[in-house]
C-alpha cells in the first residue's frame, strides 16, 4: 500500500515537471505566421526597409556563414526548406557568396558607403571606348581573395587598399620607373606610366626626327578616381602634342593611326608606340 503510493506521488510529480518544462519551452517558439514560421523581422527581404537581411548582414562584418545553419552550406534551402538562391535573389552562381551580392554587376559599385563609389572601375575593367584597349582585371589593383573570407579580403575599414600589380602602372621608360601610388583621401592616383609619367629619349630612337628637345615627356597626371570626363580628357595625360615633339598642322591620328579617336582603332595606353602602322618599344 506504502509502494502504491509512493509511485502515484512520483507519477504526479513527473508529470507537474513536464507540463512545467514544455511551458517553459513554449514561451521561446516563434510566432505562427500564416503558413509558415516567423524567423525574421518584416521587411527582411525589403531593400527600403530598415529591417532588409543585407543590413543586418553588413553590421556584422559581412559575414554571411550564420545563415547556412537554416538555409544550408550552400544556402539552397537546409532545414529551413528556403533557398536563397531563388531567381531574383541571389541567383548567381555562389548564391550570396558571390562577388555580385556586395559589389553589383557589373563590378563594384563600392561597399560599406565607399565614397570612391564606382569611381572609374568600368573603363579600366572593360576598357571602355577609345580610352585604352586593354581590360584590366581586379587582380592588377587590388588583393584577390581565394575565397569570400580569403586573406584580404575583409578590412577594418571601407576602404580598400590600392596595390598596382598592373605592370602597365610601373612600365619604364626614358630612364625612369614609375612608382604608383594612390591617395584614400583625395582619391587620386599619381605617378602611373598610364597617366603621363614617361620619357622617351631621343637618343634611344635614332633616325626620328619629331624630336624638338633631347627627351619627350608626358604630363604626369593625377587623375581623381571618381573625377568623370574632366580626368580622361585628351592632352591630361601628355600635352597635344607631347612635350618635345614637334607640332604639325594634321591631326594625330595621320601618323598614330591605331592609337587615336579619331581613327576609331583604340591602341592608346598599351605600352607601346603605334606610329605609322608600326610597333616601338617604349624604353
């Protein structure tokens, strides 16, 4: 009789701390939404709203990982059953871990309210018109990363650094090396082979005779990143015609017939000396 009820005491004190504890548990579930669960704020997946994921994302440090415990390790759609990846969202390849998610495409507009903004970035990535027929890449002026969370990648600060791997940036000439640099305050390259830092030495060309000093030189100019059509002007980067070289009543392109506007045949900033249909070395 003693053991009899002693169980039912047991039995009414088990079943007291399981209603306790699944009551407990119930005041941390979400809230129903329709048919589904609320996880996120409304607004998450508003651009306008202050509640948008891409916000929230970008106060903590860009890192996007958290969000692969409910939408998988390549966020197709996990536990939580919703892809990321669904068109109109992040639908590039990666998904959100592509470079388009934070730089746009085509690349980059700038990120974390980078004041440089998109600045230049396409002329030099598609070379653009007849400025320069080379397309750069954004190895050739910034660290690439491996990965979105490579060595380099993310800084503390929303500038990025300027490296000038382009070898264009530091080519040689008339007995002098460019050494590139760029100002995160002015947003100003300087000294760049591309903008006018070059020589040409007479005596390193013998039989030409546009010469009217012993050395041509270009204007050395230092372009403002996000300046716009007062930066990329004919006669800012070299004088019309470059200091030194002899003036003549025809227009450039009749003896640079590949290398101006006007010929339509944009060989112009390559390196090289285009005249008369024929390749000089710049040195």
């Amino acid at each position: 009789m003693k053991r009899q009820f002693l169980n039912s005491i047991f039995t009414i004190l088990s079943l007291t701390l399981f209603l306790i504890s699944c009551s407990d548990l119930k005041k941390d579930l979400p809230t129903a939404t329709m048919a589904g669960i609320k996880i996120h704020e409304q607004g998450w997946s508003d651009t306008a709203s202050i509640n948008f994921h891409g916000k929230a994302i970008q106060a903590e440090g860009w890192d996007i990982r958290p969000c692969q415990k409910c939408h998988g390790a390549n966020y197709s759609g996990g536990t939580s059953g919703e892809s990321c990846k669904n068109a109109g969202c992040h639908s590039f390849p990666a998904g959100p871990e592509n470079c388009s998610t934070c730089h746009g495409f085509p690349p980059p507009p700038g990120v974390n309210g980078d004041p440089a903004g998109a600045g230049a970035h396409q002329i030099h990535i598609n070379g653009i018109g007849t400025l320069s027929s080379h397309a750069m890449s954004c190895q050739e002026c910034h660290v690439f990363p491996d990965s979105i969370y490579g060595e380099g990648h993310f800084t503390p600060t929303s500038t990025v650094g300027i490296y000038f791997h382009y070898p264009l940036a530091n080519l040689s000439s008339g007995g002098i090396k460019p050494v590139p640099t760029y100002d995160q305050n002015t947003l100003k390259c300087s000294n760049t082979f591309c903008h006018g830092t070059w020589r040409l030495v007479k005596a390193n060309l013998p039989g030409d005779t546009v010469y009217v000093d012993s050395v041509m030189v270009g204007a050395s100019y230092t372009p403002r990143w996000n300046g716009g059509a007062i930066d990329k002007v004919c006669g800012s980067c070299h004088a019309m015609p470059p200091v030194g070289h002899k003036s003549y009543t025809q227009p450039c392109s009749f003896c640079h017939e590949d290398a101006t506007v006007a010929a339509g045949k944009p060989k112009h900033i390559n390196g090289k000396i285009d005249v008369y249909g024929g390749v000089r070395n710049f040195r």
